[in-house]
C-alpha cells in the first residue's frame, strides 16, 4: 500500500524501539496485561491462584510469543525467536492439565507452535500445534455441526459456540495441510457453514454466543455474551468474525466465506463512529462512552485481508477505513514510551465488565500485525 507506506515505517520503528526493551524485560513471563504501574503480569505464574482456564491456560497466552514472532519476521533477530519459545514450551504443560484446555487452542498455539513451525522448521512445535488439533478437533459436536467453546464453570455451556472460534478454525486448516489428513479441515469448514447459517444477521452483524441443543443440534437461542445485549454488536466479534471468515476464505477458496466476510466488514465499515475510535458494541449506548482498542485493531487487520484478494476500485474504501482506525489508535490510544510494557491503550474485555479502558497483549499483537499488512511485510501467521 504505498500511499501509506511512509506511516508505516514511522510506526514501525515506534514498534521496533518499545519491543527491544519489552522482549527482554518480560522475556520469562506471559503477559496478558499491565498493572497500574505499567508492568506486565504473568499468566505463567505458578504459585498464583487460577481458575481451570485461566493461568497456563489462558486463552490469551499464544500473543505474547505471537508478537515475539511478529519482531521475528520484521528483523531477522534470534532473540525474538529464544524469548519466544520460553513461553512455547512452558505453555506444553496444558496438555497434560487438559481439564482446563477449551477451544482456544486455535488462539493459543498457532501464533506460537505454528508460527515457530512455519517460520523455523522446528519439529517439537509441529508435534505441539498437531496435538492442539486433535483436541480442537475433539470438541466437535457432529449433529449441531459446531466445536464447543468452553468448558462447565458456573453453567452448561455443552451446546455453546462462539464467534471467536472463527480464529481457532486456522489451527484446524493448518494441521490438514501439514498432515494431509483432510479431517481436520472439514470439521472447520461444516464449523464455518454454522456460523454463516447461525450468527451472521442479514444486516452483516453478527451474534456473539450461540447455544444448540447438544443432543439434537437446533439452534436454542443467542446470548449477549461480551456485547451490550442479545441481539447487538459487540465489535471485537465483528472483528473476530470478519477477519475470521477471511481465514476460512484464504485456506479453501470458498467463495462464500469471502462473501460473508464482506457482509460483516460493511457493517463495521456503517457504523464506525467520526471519531474513528470503537466502542465496545456498535449498539451501545452513547454514555458511557465505553471503547475497545482491541476490536479496532482485530477489524483493522480483517479489512486489510479483505482489501488485499479485492480488485482495485473495490479495495480502497476497506484499505482507508483500516488505516483510520491503526492512526487512531497510534496517535491517541498508543504508549511508545517506557512507562507502560503495552502499548495499545483502552481497551475492554466485555460491555458489562465492572473495569473498562485497560491494556491487553492482544491488543497490542493485532496492531503490530496490522501495522505490518499496512507496509505489505511478514507471512500471515494465521
Ligand atoms: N475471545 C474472547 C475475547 O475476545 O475477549
């Protein structure tokens, strides 16, 4: 994208600077967030006190090593590689857990396991990433034709799926690919015709939890979940589901998934305020004037994959809209400076959350590979 090149280099740089002291002051934990001091916590903390799915097997604990592996790409450096694979191998440790392991596997392992695999070759990581397959794969409900998102903490949820599971579906079609083994992709592609079917409004917004029946398969009802209220918009699922489609398109050609990531990005692209920045859900009220970085940027990267398999004439607009929201967030939702180990600011977990505006290391990868798609460098690692 060359008339925007020049911005992307400045950021860039911004980036390289921050994640050369980042990397190494954090190099032994995995971050999710920043306390009120700016320093990152450390999900891998074994004397902390976690919930099944939280600690090691935190949902978020793949973005760390996955920006490692961003900084990677970008400079050839191999302590970026090192720091990465510390977290790699303390995050094996899940499969032996297994009772807290859920659908995120996707999320966990392909920006760490797959992306050491796809850009280093090492064999450990292919045997890890395959393993998370197989157990994505494993939560597979046949008759509704979904994967089961969470496990039963304070509810049963054996009939939910959720939007995010979009981005997990990448794990699924990597693992075919590799091992020739077409099961895999299957079961990501009847998953990928249930959310067509099931979430995706006609309108392009989309639904953030699903619930089946898991013993015969019809659809019960939708849930608010993350978002303002059933029936709204929570953006970082638009995100999730556009940039989401966009995967299932790019690994089966499948016209349709093109089709709908499209539907969703002219939603987003409908309701992104003036201002550039995104609210939590896109059906929110005006105040509290609650934002989420973090959907921004998950949209941002989606309108770039989208814009980059367009024709010239119908790229554009897409390609536009995702700089506006990268700027905004680089001239005033962004730290490049040493106070704070993040550097995407404001964002939210959920509309509902009692704490709004905080620091996220996802957030944080998605802009960074954003930033990336921008000045046209770096394998997709998804
Ligand atoms: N996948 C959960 C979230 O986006 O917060």
């Amino acid at each position: 994208m060359k008339r925007y090149e020049e911005w992307a280099d400045t950021v860039i740089g911004q980036i390289r600077r921050k994640m050369e002291w980042v990397s190494e002051k954090n190099r032994d934990k995995i971050p999710y967030r920043t306390d009120k001091n700016g320093d990152y916590d450390d999900r891998s903390d074994p004397s902390g006190q976690w919930r099944p799915d939280d600690g090691l097997n935190w949902w978020t604990n793949g973005f760390w090593g996955g920006i490692l592996w961003l900084l990677y790409q970008d400079t050839g450096e191999e302590r970026y590689a090192r720091i990465a694979r510390i977290s790699e191998r303390k995050m094996e440790k899940c499969f032996q857990d297994f009772y807290g392991l859920h659908h995120d596997v996707g999320f966990m392992f392909v920006p760490t396991a797959v992306a050491d695999y796809k850009l280093t070759g090492n064999p450990d990581s292919r045997r890890t990433a395959l393993h998370g397959a197989t157990l994505l794969a494993g939560r597979f409900n046949p008759v509704g034709r979904f994967i089961r998102a969470w496990n039963d903490l304070e509810e049963d949820t054996r009939g939910w799926a959720i939007i995010d599971c979009m981005f997990n579906l990448s794990l699924l079609y990597w693992a075919s690919e590799e091992s020739g083994d077409p099961r895999f992709r299957q079961i990501a592609m009847l998953h990928a015709d249930t959310v067509r079917e099931h979430f995706v409004r006609p309108d392009g917004s989309v639904c953030h939890i699903v619930e089946f029946d898991p013993q015969t398969g019809e659809r019960v009802k939708s849930h608010g979940g993350q978002g303002y209220g059933e029936g709204s918009s929570w953006t970082r699922g638009q995100g999730w589901a556009l940039y989401g489609f966009m995967i299932s398109y790019i690994h089966t050609g499948r016209r349709e998934y093109l089709d709908t990531a499209r539907q969703v990005a002219d939603y987003c692209l409908a309701n992104i305020p003036d201002s550039g920045i995104i609210p939590v859900d896109f059906c929110q009220p005006a105040e509290p004037a609650y934002e989420d970085s973090c959907g921004a940027c998950v949209i941002a990267g989606g309108f770039l994959e989208l814009a980059g398999r367009l024709p010239a004439g119908e790229r554009e607009a897409y390609e536009d809209a995702a700089v506006r929201i990268l700027r905004t967030i680089a001239d005033s939702r962004a730290d490049f400076g040493p106070d704070c180990d993040a550097i995407v600011q404001n964002c939210s977990a959920a509309y509902h959350s009692p704490e709004h505006h905080f620091t996220m290391s996802y957030a944080d990868y998605y802009f960074i590979e954003a930033v990336y798609k921008v000045k046209g460098v770096g394998r997709l690692l998804w």
